[in-house]
C-alpha cells in the first residue's frame, strides 16, 4: 500500500509529517487526507490525532474534503491581479462550469485560489498540480484544460 | 506558457543585455547570477567547470574565525528583508559553545512580488549549496536545512538533486574533501504558509509542527532548531558566500555604495515591460529600475503608485521615483527595503482595491496566534470596506490610524508588524483617496 511505503520511507519520524501527508495527498485521487487516513497515520506514527489535525488545518496545501484529481490554482495577489488574473478566474470558472472553491462533478478538476507562486514575471499565472503556466490571457485557458483531460483520460484507459 | 527552463532561458535579464549594453554596465552587476544560464542547474559538472566550488576549497584552507572575518569586512547584510549583518550572525553562532548547531536556508518565498530566490534555486542550486557548507564550516555546524515552500516543486525536485550530487562528489557527507569536517543538507518542503518565512514559525515546520512562531530573545542564532544554535539566511545571503570568499571582502565593498555593499536581486513585476530578476549595484535609482531596466510602463499608461518589497512593504508614489536603493537611504525615508521586490501599479487601478487586496492576503495568511494580527486585520478590512463604498467617517479615520500603530507595536511577530504596512504608506502618501471617501467630503 502507497501509504505503508511512504511511512517508511520518512522512517515514521514526526519531524517528516509534513512531508508524509504531502507526498501520501498527491498519491490519492481525490487530493485530501480522509479521517479514516488519519487515524491510521496516527497509529502508525504513534502520535495523536489531534497532532496530524493540527498541521492539516494549518497549512493550506491540505484538504480534508475531496477534491479534484488536479487543483487549478490561480494566484490573484497583487502582480497577478494588475495583469488581469480576474480574467483568468473568469474563464476558468466558464470553462470548468464550476465556481471559485468547487469541483467538477466528474471529480477531475478543483479550482482554488493560492497565494503568489513566484510567477511574478509571468503574470498572470495559475499551478495545476506541479505544472506553472504563466503570460495566459483567457483563449489559453481552454487549451490548458484540454491538455490535463487528456492527460486523465489516458490515466483511466 | 509552462513556466519552465525553457522559459526562464528567454530571462529578462539576457534581452535587456542585448537590447542595451551601454547600460548594463551602469545599472546591472552580475555576481550572484553570473552563471545563471550558462551553467546546467541539473549538473554539478558544468557548476565545477565554471570554478564552481573553487571557494569552498580555499574556505577549507583557511580559518574559520578568518572566514568570519571576510564576511564581515564585506558588510554582506541578510537579503531576506531585515538586512542583519551576517558575519555578525555567522560569529554569535560560532561563540555559542553548544553542540550540534545547525543551519538553515531559507527558502519559504512567499512574499507576493518576490521571485528572485526562485530565480536562484532553479539557476544556480550549487552556488546556493556552496555557500551553505562554508558557512557551515566557519561556524561549526554539522547539519543543515534548506526549506522550500511547497508550491516550489521544481526548485524542491532541483535541490535534492543537488545535494545528491555534492555528496557523490564529497562536498558533503563525512570528511569533505579530506578535511576533519562533516556536514549534510536535508531539503524540507513547506505545505503552503507564508508565515513560515519567519524564522521561527520556519524551525516550528522544520521541526515538522504547526508553523507559529515563538518568542524572541532567545533568537535562532542561541536557539533555534531544536533549541540549538542555529544560523538562518535567506537563499540570497547563502549565494553571496562563495563570491566573497573567492574574491576577497574589498572586490565586494567596491559594488554598492558606502553604506551598502555589493548587489541586490531585484524582482521587478506589476504593470511594466520587462518584467524579471535583475541583478542590480546598491545606489541605483527605482526610476532606472522601472524605466531603463524595465523598459517603463505598457500602453504609455502613467504610475498610480509602486510597491517596494512585497505585500508587506511600502507603497510609494512616482514623485519618488528618484529614491535610491540603499539601506541608509531606504531608513532615512522611514521605509524598509524588504526582500527587494519592486511591483508597478498602473493608473487604471484604485489604491483602495489594491490596499484591500494586500490586506486580504495577510487575513489569509495570519497564523492567529496573536490578537493584533489576527483580529487586527479583520477590523482593517472592515474599516477599508467602509473607504471603499464611501461610507467611512472622520472617525474611522482616525481608528484606522490607531489600528494600524496597535498592529504595527505590539503584533508578535513581523508579520502583523509589518501587514498594516500598505495602510501607513497609503495614509502618508495617498491621503487624499482616503479624505475623498469620507461620507462628509462625499455629501459636500
């Protein structure tokens, strides 16, 4: 199981948490620590729950709802914003036929907003999973999407 | 679009060289980032046939306390926005005589605007490295850290490759280059909080908590990562080791001015032409930044204000376009240079919309340890809404001031000292946005 491994290899030190429940969220499907995760990932690691809790509800890169398989993230801070990161908003929440925060009903895309992801000279710019894309004006936005359908449906086949 | 190699081959850094040569040379000094593009990030090799870890083995030959030294004399201050001096930093962690001692690097750049540390880990992870280990052996420590925010995949994916590396070749591990010397690089990845660029909040998460930072004194330098000494730098601060080694503490006073030697990294962003990392001497003017760097603003539009060194730092307006970078001049002004981002704001854009935006952003970045910050911040937004619809009193004003120095007195850490930032230099410089939005004005 992908879990037992990545415990393991973090030798199921408390100081690798962070890295455990990262490296295990991306593993997943849905993008999110469930309950039942970690409570195993407790027992595992000999710790409390209450510990794994504290730094899932701390650090923003982790869900403990379902998500999609990839997470559109767009940054809106400043650099972004005054190079028309709204625009991008807008056309990915037409494109995906979701709102800011929500899930494709098919459960493939997630579309969050992050804080800067040192795109600056890109602006503006989004992440979706470990890919950057900057200098988008809103007719790239489709062709960015297409790719990681594409992309997914080769993962089911 | 992928933001990747193939794009930050095409840099800033490298048009502007063959656009404009003549001034290159007055306004840009290349020292930190003179191998960036010429050396593969992916292979030590091509770092060592540039003269890649030469410093390292004549940091070895020589004294710790020597090394010290060098730092020292090249008045080399933390490029991470506090501007400490490092050698000073470098010999309290030295003196401490308690064992192990640790190092760390800060990589956690999340300050919006800032991207130069990227620029840095995805050009020149080496250089970073180098500096890393002198370091380590001027000051005894025999373990160190580098923390990249999680959003930084490829610079994680990149250092980890580079750490693999310098052990395969025995610039780390035990007995580095046959000297009684051993250190070893553990790169950690951070899970989305710009708090953790705090130094303490950054050793809670190294230590693998929750990222809140603790009370200081004691400071990293006495006790840090599991409460031993620890030295912490900026990605920035790391790299400059190796030059200053190489080349002796007078080839690095000579850039810079007076009061502030060497080069800055400066992430130049917002409404400009160019936008991208250009390394720059201290002493050069925002207005050669924006204009002759940055090839000015597009459309022929004119500048609403100018953000200097992130989400936390100033807004300035153009009628200081002439301000100089550096240190005693930033601090006679009574602004901080921060960690050296420059964001241009175009006049189509209200100051309030932006100020509300920057605000926002440390509402959702507040760790909520602390009461000014974390409650400060919701009342600012609130106060702000009231400016925005033009519904603000006289009153509100003035509490808006209040808040602002409350926040700015008594936050526990710098994130809350500096989040009203944006306000203070938007009240001081701007004031008029905000007197014209008062409900009185607004009747009359």
């Amino acid at each position: 199981m992908q879990l037992s491994y990545i415990l393991d290899k973090y030798k199921r030190q408390p100081e690798n948490l962070i890295h455990i429940l990262l490296e295990y969220q991306q593993s997943k499907d849905k993008s999110f620590i469930s309950e039942d995760d970690v409570r195993f990932i407790a027992g595992e690691m000999s710790i409390s729950e209450s510990r794994i809790y504290s730094i899932i509800s701390f650090y923003s890169l982790f869900s403990i709802k379902p998500r999609g398989k990839y997470i559109v993230q767009v940054c809106n801070d400043v650099p972004c914003h005054v190079n028309g990161a709204l625009d991008i908003v807008r056309e990915l929440e037409n494109r995906l036929m979701i709102k800011m925060g929500e899930t494709t009903s098919d459960e493939v895309f997630s579309l969050e907003y992050t804080s800067c992801i040192g795109c600056c000279d890109k602006a503006p710019a989004i992440r979706i999973g470990s890919e950057t894309y900057g200098n988008l004006t809103a007719s790239d936005i489709s062709e960015i999407i297409a790719e990681f359908r594409r992309k997914y449906n080769e993962s089911r086949e | 679009m992928r933001v990747g190699n193939e794009l930050y081959e095409s840099n800033k850094i490298n048009d502007v060289n063959k656009m404009n040569e003549m001034n290159e040379i007055l306004l840009e000094r290349h020292i930190i980032t003179a191998k960036c593009k010429k050396v593969d990030p992916w292979s030590i090799e091509s770092y060592i046939e540039l003269g890649g870890y030469e410093a390292l083995k004549s940091a070895l030959q020589m004294k710790p306390a020597d090394i010290i030294r060098e730092i020292k004399l090249s008045g080399l201050k933390g490029r991470g926005g506090a501007g400490f001096p490092t050698g000073v930093k470098m010999e309290s962690v030295r003196n401490i005589d308690v064992n192990p001692k640790y190092l760390v690097c800060n990589a956690d750049e999340g300050e919006p605007g800032n991207f130069k540390d990227r620029y840095l880990l995805e050009n020149d992870p080496h250089q970073l490295l180098e500096g890393m280990i002198i370091s380590a052996f001027a000051t005894g420590v025999i373990k160190g850290f580098i923390y990249i925010r999680g959003e930084y995949d490829k610079a994680i994916a990149m250092m980890q490759c580079a750490v693999k590396q310098a052990k395969e070749k025995g610039f780390l591990g035990e007995m580095i280059q046959g000297k009684d010397f051993s250190f070893d690089v553990e790169v950690k990845s951070g899970a989305g909080a710009y708090i953790c660029g705090e130094e303490f909040a950054l050793i809670e998460s190294i230590e693998g908590k929750a990222g809140r930072p603790r009370n200081k004194p004691p400071y990293p330098t006495m006790s840090g990562v599991y409460n031993k000494p620890t030295l912490l730098n900026n990605v920035e601060t790391f790299s400059n080791v190796p030059y200053i080694i190489s080349n002796g503490y007078a080839a690095f006073t000579e850039i810079g001015t007076k009061t502030s030697s060497g080069t800055r990294l400066v992430s130049l962003s917002g409404n400009v032409r160019n936008k991208g990392v250009y390394e720059v001497p201290f002493g050069i003017s925002i207005k050669d930044i924006i204009f002759t760097l940055g090839g000015g603003i597009p459309d022929d539009r004119t500048i609403k204000m100018i953000q200097l060194g992130g989400a936390s730092g100033p807004c300035i307006p153009a009628s200081m376009l002439d301000l100089k970078l550096d240190y005693s001049d930033f601090s006679a002004e009574g602004l901080s240079m921060g960690s050296g981002a420059v964001i241009v704001i175009d006049d189509r854009f209200d100051v309030l919309e932006i100020v509300r935006l920057l605000i926002r952003f440390f509402k959702h970045e507040s760790c909520g340890k602390c009461t000014p910050c974390r409650e400060g911040i919701g009342q600012m937004l609130r106060l702000l809404y009231k400016f925005k619809t033009a519904t603000a009193t006289e009153g509100d004003l003035e509490l808006l001031e209040t808040l602002c120095n409350v926040m700015n007195q008594t936050s526990f850490c710098g994130l809350g000292q500096a989040a009203p930032t944006a306000v203070v230099s938007t009240l001081r410089y701007f004031r008029e946005e905000y007197l014209k939005r008062i409900k009185i004005n607004a009747v009359v």
